[in-house]
C-alpha cells in the first residue's frame, strides 16, 4: 500500500477530496486556553514576581532574579566568535543575503500638492520596540532569529527584545550567535506563554513591547492570539507545506526530496505535487518509497505524506496553475521548463520558487526573502514577514486656506447628514462668511 495518496482533477470527487486534503483545524486544546490565561494574567499583576516563578517552574532556570534572565551581550559576542569558521561564514553570509533584500523592501514618505495649496501624503515610521520569540533548547533555528531579526533592524527599529527558553541552562550557541550578528538589543532566558506575557504587558525589567513576532509552540500561539490587540503579532501559523507544480522535466529524486523538506517538520505538515504526466507521478513515487529510508526523520516524513500528502493527476499546467492558485500554499515550486510562463498565472502563494534548481530549503535559510510565509490558505489574504510589519504609516494633511473654503461646505453638508453637527461645526468654523 502506498504511504501517498493519488488524486485527479478528472475525478467527479476531486473538489470534495482536495477541501478534505487541505482540512486543518487547530484544535483548541482547553486545557492550554485556560493555562495561557491564568499566566498572562498573572505577569500583568504581578510582573516580574510572577514571570520567575514561571521561569522557574517552566524553564527550569535557577535565576532569582529577573535581571538574571538577561544574557550578556558579551555572550551572545563570544557565541559569535566561538562558531567554526564555516558555520560562521555560512550565519553571516545568510544574514548579509536576507539584509540586502529586505532593503529593497524600505518605504519613503510621500506627499504632493493640489492646486490650491493643500498638502497630503504619507509618512513612514518604524515601530519602537518589537519582541522576538525564539525556540531554544534542542529546538533551536537561528534561521528564525536572522528572517525576524534582521527585517525589524532594516525598518530602524530601535530597541529588538528576544526570548528563547533554555531549559536547565541550554542555551543554543547559534541561536545567541545569530542574535549578535543580527543586531539584537537584549535576549532574555525565559520562553512559553510568560515570555509573550512579558513583552505584551512588560514587568518591572522587561519594557513591553509593540509588537510580537516568531515562532512557539502551543502555548505561544495561544499566547499571541490572546495579546493581539494590546500588542500586534505577526501571524499565528499553521503546519509547513510545500506544492510543487512540475511538467515532469525534472529529476523525480529532486522532486520527491523537496516533498521530504517539508514533511520532515512534523506529522501535520502538507507536501503536494500537481503533474499531467501520469508517468512522472508514478517515478515520484518510486523515488519517495526508495529515498525514505535514508531519511534520519523517517518516521515523521511517513506520518506526514501518509496523513496529508497527495500526488494529484492534472489535465496540464494551466489546471495546475488552478489548483495551486485555491490551495494558496505556504511554499510553491514551479519545477519547469519557462517557469516564468507559468509564475505569472499565480495569484496566491506565500513564496514563488522559478526552476529546478529553486529549492525550498534554499529560502529557508539564505536565498533572501523571508522564510515567515503564511499557512493554511491565508496567502489568499496575505504576505510573507517583511520590513513593512515593522512599519507603521501615519496620514498628512495640511489643509490649505483655500482649500478649507472648498472642502468646508462638503464636510459640514456630509457630518448633518450623518448627524454631527458639531462635526459641521468644525468645517463651516473655517469658511470666510462665518
């Protein structure tokens, strides 16, 4: 029996199976909604008492002091210096890739000026503070520090607060080197839901924050979800996935290694490939059944093709540009020949991948673009992590005399309509036969 499934577009079922293959909901785990909400508010209360009690029983950390959580930047240097020269070329070589591109990224002020002398424009400012959460301990992606880090540091925000736990004194040296490389102002021991507690309401040490980014588990998630509104997030994402269109051009081991990429992540992660050559899809899956085995984590990679994988028999790549355009995945790869013929009928996805040699993993860590992508469809309605989440922009108006003769008798007639009248008031203050 075969670990994927197959699917086409020709089946009278096939919209039916597609929804029932994308289905994910995150169940709502009562016992974490609860817990997350004691906690949250208890760090409002109580601050810094409350954040090492948890620190203490979550993290492990024997500190007995919140300021003892704090992590020298003279260690997060030493880190730094401490990799091996290749492992540090690689970090800094990534982190100078991912800042190159989010520069292009920069938005200006603008303005321009009618006839009347009116001004209006935009103006541009960065946030003051932003709070990075980092999974520590053996869960470690320095990747992650460098894609959220960097991005906020190029928008000019001024102060950058990490926190990452490490349970009974793991600290993961990457981790803290990517945070030195990357320009963050200070990284606090502490995770879980009191960590996101901490940046959203701040404490007596830690300053809050204005807005949350990064990865958790989750407690995390239900954490940010619970903050949003006292603070921003950045999103609340769901499992990986990847969706590759091919024409059957490459090599089937590429293709089947790059479903792997994702499905390593975790049992729930979703990896889909959309092909017309029904011959092609039959090669793919001889390659995954070959190359699994050789897989360190082969035992999630199985769960996860098993669980939500799918090799789906397309009419040709204009269906498939269909399919992917409703799937709206996280990760798309168009491995074909001309992939800009086929990229430019793409609507909705987080990341484009063009070519064979495009690899997902590739943007996971140094290609440039950012590597926080939505999930779960929301590509529909949203955008990779970039400069413009640490960004805010403020409207400018400077009505001009004239133009308060123009627009006064409009806004006063508009506010009685509404039944304002001080509102019209306001305006009609303005007109010269007042």
């Amino acid at each position: 029996m075969s670990m994927i499934r197959r699917y086409s577009t020709q089946s009278a079922q096939f919209d039916t199976e597609l929804r029932e293959l994308l289905a994910y909901e995150a169940a709502q785990d009562d016992s974490i909604e609860h817990a997350c909400r004691d906690i949250l508010q208890g760090i409002k209360q109580r601050g810094d008492a409350a954040l090492l009690e948890y620190a203490q029983r979550f993290d492990q950390t024997h500190a007995q002091s919140v300021s003892e959580l704090e992590i020298p930047q003279s260690e997060l240097q030493a880190a730094l210096d401490g990799l091996p020269t290749d492992q540090r070329q690689a970090l800094e070589l990534a982190a100078e890739r991912i800042r190159l591109y989010h520069e292009h990224q920069r938005a200006s002020d603008w303005s321009y000026t009618e006839a009347d002398g009116t001004v209006l424009g935009q103006k541009i400012t960065p946030l003051d503070r932003v709070g990075l959460y980092v999974p520590g301990g053996k869960a470690a992606y320095p990747s992650s520090v460098l894609m959220n880090a960097v991005p906020a540091k190029v928008a000019g925000v001024e102060q950058l607060i990490m926190v990452t736990p490490t349970p009974n004194g793991e600290r993961n040296q990457l981790v803290l080197a990517a945070a030195a490389l990357s320009g963050v102002d200070h990284v606090y021991a502490v995770g879980g839901a009191h960590a996101v507690g901490a940046l959203a309401y701040g404490t007596e040490t830690i300053q809050a924050v204005d807005k949350i980014v990064g990865p958790g588990n989750a407690y995390v998630a239900e954490a940010k979800r619970r903050v949003f509104g006292t603070v921003g997030i950045d999103m609340i994402a769901g499992p990986s996935e990847i969706l590759i269109i091919s024409d059957g051009s490459a090599p089937a081991d590429w293709v089947a290694m790059d479903l792997f990429s994702q499905a390593e992540h975790d049992e729930l992660a979703q990896s889909i490939l959309l092909c017309p050559d029904a011959s092609y899809l039959d090669q793919v899956e001889a390659a995954i059944e070959r190359l699994i085995t050789t897989m360190p984590r082969e035992a999630i990679i199985r769960e996860s093709l098993k669980n939500r994988g799918a090799l789906i028999h397309v009419r040709d790549l204009d269906e498939a540009c269909t399919v992917a355009n409703y799937i709206a995945a996280e990760h798309l790869e168009i491995s074909t020949e001309q992939p800009e013929r086929w990229a430019a009928k793409i609507r909705h996805a987080g990341a484009i991948f063009m070519g064979h040699h495009s690899s997902e993993s590739l943007g996971d860590y140094c290609a440039g673009p950012n590597h926080v992508l939505p999930t779960s469809r929301t590509a529909r309605f949203s955008s990779p992590l970039g400069v413009y989440d640490f960004q805010k922009r403020s409207s400018l108006i400077n009505i001009s005399p004239a133009g308060a003769q123009t627009l006064g008798p409009v806004a006063a007639l508009l506010a009685k309509g509404e039944g304002l009248y001080a509102h019209a008031a306001s305006a009609e203050y303005r007109l010269k036969h007042s």
